[in-house]
C-alpha cells in the first residue's frame, strides 16, 4: 500500500491576518464533490472538488464560506437522507459559542442563505454531535448531553425543525466525544474527560398517526443509563467511533492508545498503542477492508487491518518540527481516498493498494548511491572478446571482466552509500546486511562499484576519494580535487585501469588504479571540463570517450587518448538542457540525460544529434539506468517516483509510486529487481516482473542499440525530435 499525494485544501486568509485560521475538523460529500472545513474563526469553507476536461482535479480559488459561529467550530457532521435540503443532504457544525448551526449548503451560492437553523441550549463549547434516524444529540463542555427532536408535521417541508426533547445531567465532568445507533440494540455511547466510557440504551416509544400523511410517527426516545466503565481509559476519552455492522466501539485517550470494545458486551477486544509515544488524535473505518485508519499528534497515519490485529502500513504525512502544524484533526475515506485535516491543510491521498514492493532499512541518513557488483560484467566480457578496447590490452579486460572483483562464480554483491557516513554490503537475494564499512573523514557523496574494478570507491564532500577493499575494510585514499566529488566512473585504456572523478571545482580527474605490485594508484591528469560544477560522468566503452554534464547546462564528451598520451581532448558540447545535467545513461550508441527540469534528452553519439527529450518527472531526475535485455530506461526522482521508459516510442511502460523521495537506483538482476534509495534512509526494491508481464502481452518496449549502431543521423524510433 502507498499514499498518494492528490493535493492540498487551504483555507483562504482571514481578513487583517498574515496566516490563514487553523483548521478544526472537516467533513466531506464525494458524491457532490463538496470538501467542508471549520475552521479556528469560526467560519466553514466549502470546496468544490472540479475535475476538467483533461481529467484533472482543479481546486476552487474562491471557497464559498459559511459564516454564523462567533467562535471556533469545534466539530461537524454530514446528514445525508432523501427529502432534506435542496440536494438531500444538510451539515451540522458545533462551536465554541455554545451554538449548534444547522445548514443547507446547496442554498445560494454566495453563503448568505444556507444557515436553516441555530439551535440554543447549551451553556458551554459544544464538543460533539451525534444523529441517527431523526434525533440529534449534542455534547458540551457544560456537563450536558441533549437530544433534539424532529418536530412532527414538516415532513412535506424542505427543512426539518430540531426542538430539544431531554437532556441526559447526570454527567460530573464534560464529554469530549458521542456516539449514537438507534433500533434494537440502540445505545448512546459518551466518552468523558477523566477517561470514563458510559453507555445509554436508546429505545423509541410507540408512535401516533400523523393528521397531514396519514404516517405513524416515530415517537418519543428513551435514554436510560445502561453500562458504566470508570476509567475505559488512563486519561481522557478524546474520540470514539461506532461501527454498528462488526458491534465495535473504538476509543482513544490522552493515554497514547486505542482501545476496541465489543460494544453490546463492553468487553475490551484489543489495544493499540501509539510507538510513537502521543496521542491519537483522530479515527476513521475502511469498511471494504475491514481497516481503521489512525492519526496522531505527530501526523502519523496507521492502518490497522482489524481482522488480522496487524498495522498494515503506516506513513507520516506531513514531517515537521511544531507539533501544532503536523497533528491529525480528523480524517474521512471515500472511493480510494483518504482526507486528512490537520491545522495547516486538508490534505487528499490516493490509497495504492496491492503494490509490491519490499523496503530494506538500516541506514540512518540519505541513500546516495547504489550499485551492484556485476555491473558492466557481461558486457566487458563482450567488448574483451572481440578486442573491442581500444589501443590493444583485451587481456586485461577479460581477466578485470572475468573476475567482476572476485570469482566470477560468486553471486554479485550489493552496496549502497549513504549521508549517515556508511556503505552496507548486501546479500543480492534476501537484501541481508553483509558487511558495513566506515567512513570517518568526511561526508560520502557518490560511490561506484563495477566489474571492471575489485574496489568499492567514494567520493567524498572534502574532495578526496576512497578506494575501499571490502573484504578487509581497508582504504586507499586519493586527493586532488579542491571541492566535492560528485560523480565517478571506470574506463580501461590499453592495460590501464583508469578512473575518473567529477566535482563541484568543475574539474575531472584521471587517475591509474591498475593493480600493480608496489605501485599505488596516482593521479594521470586533472583539468577543468566545464565552466561550473561538474554534476555527472559516463564512461563510453564503445568509443573509449567519457561525456560530463554540469551546472552549466551543457554536455562535454572528452577522448580518453591513447596509451602513452597524458592530453584528454574535448571531441564536441552538446546544448539542448534547459536545466543544469543531473545524470547520465548509455544504451549502445545513444546517449540519455536527465536535468533539474524533470527532462531526459536523447542524443546519438555518431553524429551527436539532439533526438528530442522526454518530460518524465515532476521534479529533478536523479539517476537514471538502461536495462541492458531491453533497452528501457528506468529513472528515479524526488517527486517519489520511479518510472520506466519506452524512450524510443516515448511511451511510459511503467510507474512505482511511494511516499519517499528517490535519490539513486540500480538494477537487482540476480532476483529481477530495480532497487531504488531514498531521502528517507531506505531502500525500495521493485519487481521488473511488472515490465515482463507487459512484454508478454505484447506492449511495445525500447529498441535496444544491439539490434543496431544507431548510425549517424538515426533517430530512436517513435521520438519526438528535437526543436
């Protein structure tokens, strides 16, 4: 299951006032596309929910706003039944001006007539409203609870006329929460401040015909006390909720739980407690998955499948410091999605079910990198044996190839790097932790691990880099650049191991790492390839060539020379980004690069053409790779995305959604997985499955550069071209 982010709700800004009012509570009319917030003010803002023509959701400019409350609208409530109001449907809101406003909302457009009532009778904060079949029942922080009564012969009337009928005194402190069925096993369930649950057996009296229909009329209701639990909770009840089909009552307290009772019995069924140590603040029943969804003072939202006793998933919505901002008011579901109110916004999330994914922890900080072992293995041991390297030494390569920093029998290892200053080795098929190795120094910024190199290698925020042995933990350290690394590659020229560096001092670096007996690695050449930083690197084996991209929007392809030559020329500059270039990707003779805007452009390396770009993320393109059997293009981005490309037809195969923002990915292929590392420490591993089931059925996918060289001026087929 994943959350969505659909969009946000905010309350316009009251006159005079630089913030908006806190919002209170919320209800929500899906089927009118109606969104109603109360408001701090105590006004009421109603939002219609428009969706255009191109399917997507526009959100009112304008609300239409309610005003009569001269204090905070403390909670409302929704009736929905056939015969009230314009539209069949009236809203209930309780303030703290001991008022209870009954509206039309469908009344007028302008919020001038949509008050039908206020109704009077309580001497403090209304704290709670209830209604069932006819009767409305009110909380107060006056130690009262009242029931109103729908007044006889208006039943050919638009608007009901609620008179009170009883009010229930017996009460020594105020109720926080109501809860109301009527009918055979009718009961009227009262949550207190000192954490008291009481309950009251709801019964209707014989009704009398009605002299305008002809109609029985419903009678009078009795309200007896029934059942006592004087402290149901530690501290006091803050919410309940009835859920009348499973004879469940749920509770929470300021004791940091929820407590489900069987609510004809009492008994206690289970307790939920908060491990996050604060209160929930806020309950709301899934019915078509038997779920109750949970929210806290600190914008946590739990579902919690009650068949199974099991928190099926849990997400912290909004992620900040003032508890005042991040706390769940009240939350509402309807046809998949969840409303979620807390004082800022109300916010709407789409509820993704059925995803399979599976989440690695254990980092502490940002994952940067990932990378995989046998990266680069299969087709360096291609290029070696066609001599495919250039200025001679294939010899080299296929042993470096065969090897893939070990024996080439071993399954390959997996390794991410992470803000939190360490690098976790994995087991390729389980995810297990191996190993951990330390960084002391300074911060890690990249980290490259390939066939073609036995060493686990980062790049460091100080400007050095680290080769690392990861069966002894030991480290060879390189320096050279003057501010931080950010990308870095390996190549093979001839017999020589060679690798290169990127960094903010917008220079690259070329370093011999060939293993050699009494020889240390050393810096070949470092000079200046762009005209700011340098953001990303690619080695092209193809062409013996690397290409960098940076800050300055542009894309440099350098020679990476011959054997005996210390010079790097500048073969081209390609311009075509609007955006600094954030990443890089080759498929065969096609170039891919990703930017700040969210735009990857597509180039051909013979003739160096611009073949047309691609709009995939909403955000920055982190990282990109191609799927060496298909030739599709996986990207990832902060806008917690990580989406599969057709870039030949510009067709999107295939979307991962989740609630963590993406910085890197890489490609499991020992389980057939994409593996993508977040903002928020973790690790997401993806099924390529997904994309295997829609080859199967036919879908288009990428045209591998295998099946041909892409020579000069061919266009990936399908591309939008260039402008």
């Amino acid at each position: 299951m994943i959350l969505d982010k659909i969009c946000d709700f905010m309350p316009p800004s009251s006159v005079g006032m630089l913030t908006p009012p806190a919002i209170t509570c919320h209800q929500t009319l899906f089927e009118k596309r109606l969104l109603f917030i109360g408001l701090a003010n105590g006004n009421i803002v109603v939002f219609r929910r428009r969706v255009d023509s191109q399917g997507v959701e526009q959100i009112d400019q304008k609300p239409i706003t309610l005003e009569s409350h001269s204090g905070m609208v403390r909670c409302m409530l929704l009736v929905q039944r056939e015969g009230i109001g314009q539209e069949g449907y009236l809203l209930f809101s309780g303030g703290a001006d001991r008022t209870i406003c009954v509206w039309d909302p469908a009344a007028g457009k302008d919020g001038s007539k949509q008050l039908v009532q206020t109704l009077r009778g309580h001497g403090g904060t209304v704290t709670s409203l209830a209604y069932c079949d006819g009767i409305l029942v009110s909380a107060s922080t006056d130690q009262s609870i009242k029931i109103w009564r729908q007044d006889e012969g208006r039943e050919l009337l638009l608007y009901p006329w609620f008179s009170p009928q009883q009010s229930l005194g017996d009460l020594d402190c105020w109720a926080n929460d109501i809860a109301l069925t009527v009918g055979e096993s009718g009961g009227l369930y009262v949550g207190d401040e000192h954490g008291g649950l009481s309950a009251y057996r709801v019964e209707r009296l014989a009704g009398t015909a009605s002299k305008v229909t002809g109609a029985l009329s419903q009678g009078s209701l009795s309200v007896t006390p029934w059942r006592q639990k004087p402290k149901a909770h530690a501290f006091g009840i803050d919410k309940l909720l009835l859920v009348v089909e499973e004879s469940l009552l749920i509770t929470t307290g300021y004791d940091d739980c929820v407590k489900l009772w069987d609510s004809q019995s009492g008994v206690l069924v289970f307790t939920i407690e908060n491990e996050h140590k604060c209160r929930f603040t806020a309950l709301q029943w899934e019915p078509s998955h038997l779920e109750l969804i949970i929210g806290d003072d600190n914008g946590y939202l739990y579902f919690w499948n009650i068949a199974t006793e099991r928190c099926v998933k849990t997400e912290r919505l909004r992620d900040s410091s003032e508890r005042t901002s991040t706390s769940i008011k009240t939350i509402s579901t309807a046809a998949g999605e969840v409303l979620v109110a807390s004082p800022v916004a109300c916010g709407a999330w789409l509820v993704v079910r059925d995803v399979k994914y599976i989440e690695v922890k254990g980092h502490d900080g940002p994952v940067v990198a990932l990378c995989v072992s046998d990266a680069g293995r299969d087709a360096a041991r291609q290029r070696a044996a066609q001599g495919g390297f250039a200025n001679g030494g294939t010899a080299a390569a296929a042993a470096t190839a065969g090897s893939g920093g070990g024996d080439s029998s071993e399954p390959p290892l997996i390794y991410s790097a992470s803000l939190d200053n360490t690098i976790r080795a994995y087991d390729p098929y389980d995810m297990a932790t191996l190993s951990i190795m330390h960084e002391e120094q300074s911060e890690i910024s990249c980290m490259h691990v390939s066939a073609l190199s036995e060493f686990v290698i980062t790049g460091n925020d100080d400007g050095t880099i680290r080769l690392w042995n990861p069966d002894s933990g030991s480290t060879i350290s390189l320096h050279g650049h003057t501010n931080t690394v950010t990308s870095l590659d390996v190549a093979v020229r001839g017999s020589t191991e060679l690798l290169l560096s990127a960094g903010f001092d917008a220079h690259v670096g070329v370093w011999d790492i060939t293993k050699r007996k009494n020889t240390m690695p050393r810096l070949e050449h470092i000079f200046r390839a762009h005209s700011e930083e340098v953001l990303c690197l690619i080695s092209n084996p193809m062409n013996s060539t690397f290409i960098t991209g940076g800050n300055d929007k542009k894309l440099h392809i350098y020679s990476l020379g011959s054997v005996t030559s210390t010079s790097f020329p500048r073969l081209a500059v390609l311009e075509g980004h609007k955006e600094p270039v954030t990443c890089l990707a080759l498929d065969g003779n096609f170039l891919l690069s990703g930017s700040e805007d969210g735009v990857v452009c597509v180039w051909e390396l013979h003739s160096y053409m611009h073949l047309g770009s691609l709009s995939i993320h909403n955000a920055p393109v982190e990282a990109m790779l191609v799927v060496p059997e298909n030739g599709l293009l996986i990207s990832c981005s902060t806008d917690s995305t990580v989406r599969v490309w057709d870039y030949g037809s510009a067709e999107q195969v295939q979307v991962w959604r989740h609630h963590e923002e993406f910085r890197c990915v890489a490609l499991r292929r020992a389980t057939g997985h994409v593996l993508a590392g977040t903002e928020q420490a973790n690790i997401v591993a993806f099924p390529l499955s997904d994309l295997s089931a829609r080859s199967s059925q036919g879908a288009p996918l990428a045209r591998s550069s295998k099946d041909g060289d892409g020579g000069a001026g061919t266009a990936a087929p399908g591309l939008a071209p260039a402008p």
